[in-house]
C-alpha cells in the first residue's frame, strides 16, 4: 500500500487533499445515471463469456 501511495504522490496527486476530493466528488455527481445503467447492462449481457461454468462444446 505504501508504494501505491508514493506512487500517486510521485503524480502530484494527493488523494486526501480537499481541493483533489471536491473534484473528484464533482465528476462522480456529474455521472449521467443513465449511461451508468447503460454499461451496467452491457457487462451483465457479456459476463456470459467470463463465467467460469461456461463451457463451448466442440
């Protein structure tokens, strides 16, 4: 974990900085909810293809 916090640091990003938090907050409300449920969707039709139990018959 360290290293992952050193590494965002390296970035200049400083995850606990207010300034760095409002904008992410901002971009999270500026989410269309409908294209959210739109991918939401598209991962449940395709999830097929990364079940485990999914077998191609030959």
């Amino acid at each position: 974990m360290d290293e992952l916090v050193r590494k965002t640091r390296s970035a200049g990003l400083d995850t606990r900085d207010p300034e760095f938090r409002k904008l992410i907050a901002a971009q999270i409300a500026a989410l269309d909810p409908e294209d959210e449920a739109d991918a939401m969707r598209w991962i449940d039709a395709v999830s097929i293809f990364n079940d485990e139990e999914w077998i191609e018959e030959e």
